[in-house]
C-alpha cells in the first residue's frame, strides 16, 4: 500500500492545537485540546490511521 | 447498543505463513496491553463517566478496540491457517497449537491466558482518564515491538495503523481529562449537589448505571 501525502494546509500559521493554556494547580497533568487546521483526504486518512496530519507521528 | 460491520477496519492479505510472528501478535489479542483489555477497560468504566462528552470518548474507543480485536484475530489466523506441522514444531508454536490447535485464543505472548487483573475500573472518573492514556501509550509501545519483529510488509501496515490508532487514542482520552476536570472544577457543584456516585457513596447510589 502506497502511502499518500495530500495534506490540505491552505495556513502555515495555524496551530492544531490551542495555543494559551492557564495552569491553575499542580500534580494535574494536561493535554492540549486539538484545533483543526488541515486534513488529509479521506482515502488517505483511512491507510494513515488519522485524518489530522497533526496527529499522524509515524514511528519509522 | 451495537451494531456489527462485516468488514475489518483495515484490510488483512497476509501471504506468507509464519506461526512465529503470530504466537507474538496474540499478545496484542489476550496479552496484557492487547485490545481486548482495552476495549473492556473502557466499555467498563464508561458507567463511572461524569459528563456526556467523556462517555462518549469511552463507548467510541471502546468500541473501536474491539474492530481491532477482529484485526489482530485476522492477522494470528492467517499466519497460521496454512501451517503444517513441521513449521509449527520449528516455529515454536507446539505449545500453542496442542491447547489451542490453530484456534485464536486470548492470551499473551508467553501463554498467559487472559485476564480483567490487567485492567482497572476505579469509579473515579480522572484515575480512569490517566489509566486509560497509559493504556494507550503501553500499546503503542507494544506494536513499535512488535514492528520490530517483523519486515513483513502485509503485517507491518496493519500494525502501523493499529499503532497510529493508539496515537489518536492517548489525544482524545487527554481531552476528555480536561473535560472531566473542568466540570469537577466548575461552579456548578457548589450550587447543586453532587451525585451520590461522585462522593464515593456506594450506599445510595441510585444513578450508578
Ligand atoms: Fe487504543
């Protein structure tokens, strides 16, 4: 299965994820909420496992 | 509520027969971080979940570790359905095959039969929340392994996807975290009481569902 690369990124500037985040105690971990900013097209998306480029960390 | 596709979430062609690799893979099916420990780590403490949106995230993830419970299944059958005896024997797959003939059964690499001790269901919305994103974490590590096993190209994607799945996965459950905190957090509890399930009063808990 070839893998496709059609990320749709119209904005380099934006950020998939919120950019502000006000720590308010310790010993709570936190995880930023995801923003959308592109996608992959959805045949890709299927083979990919992820149709957020932001998200697809492939590991080798 | 369920409802069944009759189709795999990624599709499974694997050729070439190899006993070895799918004695490793049942891990993944019956094995300590496999999906059948997540899918009922999560469709178990969906009912300890406090608001609409960390529910959801548990019954859809719930769920869909069981689509890849199908595809690990898919994956131990067909490394072994052609197998004959001589490449059981030197696979090392004798063991397996004298309990379980060339049956999918839940257990782990080693043989260890499955088991709910692999799981937790805490009754405490944010424990679950950070045992169910060490979970994800513990079975992205599992199938970097299991990659490491094998250069099978016909395993090697399927356990790509699965592994970009727990990715996903250890995302939506970090969200759901900063969801259940915030209602825990909000004003909201002080004005009204909050139910008898989050106070840890087994007694009279009348909306524990
Ligand atoms: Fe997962």
């Amino acid at each position: 299965m070839r893998i496709m690369n059609t990320e749709t990124n119209n904005d380099m500037s934006c950020m998939p994820f919120e950019e502000y985040i006000k720590v308010k105690e310790l010993a709570f971990a936190y995880v930023p909420l995801q923003k959308i900013c592109s996608y992959f097209e959805p045949t890709e998306s299927l083979v990919k496992g992820t149709v957020f480029p932001s998200l697809y960390k492939p590991y080798k | 509520m369920w409802i069944y596709e009759k189709k795999l979430e990624f599709p499974i062609k694997i050729k070439k027969t190899d006993p070895a690799l799918a004695k490793v893979i049942i891990s993944q099916f019956g094995g300590p971080d496999g999906e059948l420990a997540a899918s009922l780590r999560y469709i178990s403490q969906r009912f300890a979940a406090v608001t609409p949106e960390s529910k959801a995230t548990l019954s859809d993830i719930g769920t869909e570790e069981l689509a890849h419970l199908e595809m690990i299944g898919t994956m131990c059958r067909q490394l072994t359905a052609d197998a004959n005896i001589d490449e059981i024997k030197k696979a090392g797959f004798d063991a397996y095959y004298v309990d379980h003939g060339l049956g999918v059964y839940p257990a782990s690499a080693s043989g260890v039969p499955f088991t709910a001790a692999y799981l937790q269901s805490k009754g405490d919305p944010i424990t679950d929340l950070y045992e169910d994103m060490a979970a994800e974490q513990k079975a992205r590590s599992t199938y970097e392994y299991l990659m490491n096993l094998t250069d099978d190209p016909d395993v090697l994607e399927p356990l790509r996807f699965l592994r970009e799945r727990e990715i996903v996965h250890f995302q939506r459950f970090g969200e759901a975290l900063q969801n259940v905190k915030a209602y825990m957090d909000s004003k909201r509890q002080f004005v009204i009481d909050k139910p008898d399930y989050m106070n840890g009063n087994k007694s009279k808990c009348m909306k524990c569902r």
